[in-house]
C-alpha cells in the first residue's frame, strides 16, 4: 500500500524523503518535500525541530546542516534499516480509522505520515496531519536511548506502541480535556475513555502493553487494584486538583505516593478499569457519548466500580 497515492490510505513515507535529501542531496526529494508534502515539512521545521520561520530559500541548508550532526547521521541510517517496510502498519491504521469513522459521525483521518523527529515528539497532531517519529520507536535497547533516556522512559519506545499512541493522540486532539480545574478522577477517567476506546480499535494489542508493561507489572496491577483504590479514596486523591499529584500519576514518572515498587502511568490503568466497567454495564453508549462524557462523577457512579 506504501507510496501509491490512489489508495483511500496511504502512509506517507516522508521520513524516506527526508533521509534521501539529506544523504544525497537529492533534488527530486526536496521537490516533493517543498511541493507534494509542504505542509509536513512546515510542521517539521518549524514546530518540531523549531529551525524558524519557513518563508525563506535557505531553509534547504538549514535542513542539511541540522542533520549533519553525527548523532543524527547515524539516527537516519538506523530508522532505514529497522522500518524498511511498514505494510502491515498502514493495514492496521487503515483498518483502525474505518473502525472509528463508522462508530463516531463526522469524524475525519488525518494524513499520517512518518518523520525523523530528531528525538523530539513521538506523535505529532496539527490540523489535518499525524505524525509518526520511527525515531522515537526504535526499541527500549536501542543503543542511542541510553544516552537520553531514563530505563522507565525507554518502555514506551517500543515499535509494539507505534499503532496505539498514533490513536490515543488522534482522540486526544479530537477530544480534548480542559486542564482548569480538573481533578485527578477527571484526568483518569479522561484517559481511561480514551485507551478504552483505543483497545477496542486493536484487538490484537493488550491495553497494558499499550502503557509498556512487563508480565510483572500487570500481574502487580491486578493484584494491588483494590488497595491502590482505597489508597485513593482514603486519601481524598480522586478529588485532588493539584498539577504535581495528577502528573505523578498520568505521566510516565515514577510514582512516589503510592509504592516505590509501583508501575508508572497508574491513573491512567485505573482510569481504564473505570472506563471498562461503564462500557460493560452502559452498552448502549455510543463511543461519541462514551468520548464526551463530561460529568466524571456520574461517569464513576454508572460505572459501578467496585474493586475487590
């Protein structure tokens, strides 16, 4: 399916154009990147890699020069060689945006397309665009992340997770949550609709595996699911609106409040099991009013959640 543009979806392989340019001067790719894909090479410049304003001849060089380093000389060859082919990928998208645009009315698939970020953003979402860095999905061994990244952080860098979190930022940027004065629940329930959702799309992916976890991290989650919840009540957590405590539990950080030995993204694994246990006891629930939910109370009230 790559590269014929007659396809109701494509995978643009921009990321092929950029590292033919750069390796070989080719001309006939910054035709196609100046022209055919100007808008992604915009994003790219100016959002991603934050070279400047794109209104000017010499954003070529810059280009050129950016990439010359040797860091990223060796990222262009790497991601060649670990995604020579992303067939089964596009199958899977396409198969995904069928799924999502005949359960929720109006909702348009963007142009995904995939970039060397240069270690930056893993998905990038921007009016009618996606973006996929192959370089932030290189694999938790990958040598260069050692350098960069923190063990916990290398968990969720995995080609394993490239599908999901390609949908999990898609419904985020279509359903957006407002911050101001949110509470942990709304933060947790928020993302717990959303991987919902996103599990629903893949059935061949579990939701942890989403979220990076070992064997022996589910098994803690499922065996510590009833203590870690009264560890929020008794604590009055859920209704907490204070940006530290929600980032400890929603960002992939290591958790302190909880259990040292604890997984990271918590909130976002109970606020799973919330979501799963609304759908099984509400299945009338379109996924639009699953996704626009917005009273989180009653959202945990009809759940009847009640872990034991």
């Amino acid at each position: 399916m790559s590269g014929n543009e007659e396809n109701d979806f494509m995978l643009i392989r921009y990321d092929r154009l950029l590292t033919e340019y750069i390796q070989f001067n080719s001309l006939s790719a910054l035709q196609k990147m100046s022209t055919n894909y100007l808008p992604i090479t915009k994003v790219l410049f100016e959002d991603v890699l934050a070279l400047g304003t794109f209104n000017d001849d010499s954003i070529p060089i810059k280009l050129k020069q950016y990439y010359s380093d040797p860091t990223l000389v060796q990222l262009l060859n790497d991601v060649k060689n670990k995604f020579p082919d992303l067939t089964s990928f596009e199958k899977e998208l396409a198969k995904g945006f069928d799924k999502l645009e005949k359960n929720i009315k109006g909702l348009k698939r963007p142009r995904v397309y995939t970039q060397i970020s240069a270690l930056n953003e893993s998905i990038i979402v921007m009016d009618s665009l996606l973006g996929v860095s192959l370089d932030k999905y290189m694999g938790q061994d990958y040598p260069l992340y050692q350098r960069y990244y923190y063990d916990y952080q290398t968990g969720l860098m995995n080609p394993e997770q490239m599908l999901s979190d390609v949908f999990a930022f898609y419904l985020i940027s279509e359903f957006p949550l407002s911050l101001y004065g949110a509470s942990l629940l709304d933060v947790m329930v928020y993302y717990g609709r959303i991987y919902y959702v996103v599990d629903e799309l893949l059935v061949n992916q579990e939701f942890e595996d989403m979220l990076g976890y070992t064997k022996e991290e589910k098994k803690w989650c499922n065996e510590n699911k009833s203590s870690l919840w009264n560890f929020m009540l008794r604590n009055r957590l859920l209704e907490s609106t204070d940006p530290m405590l929600i980032r400890e539990y929603i960002r992939p950080i290591p958790t302190g409040s909880y259990r040292e030995e604890s997984p990271l993204l918590l909130g976002i694994w109970m606020g799973y099991q919330i979501a799963k246990e609304y759908a099984r006891n509400n299945k009338n629930t379109t996924w639009e009013e699953f996704l626009n939910f917005e009273n989180n109370i009653l959202f945990l009230e009809k759940s009847r959640f009640n872990p034991q």
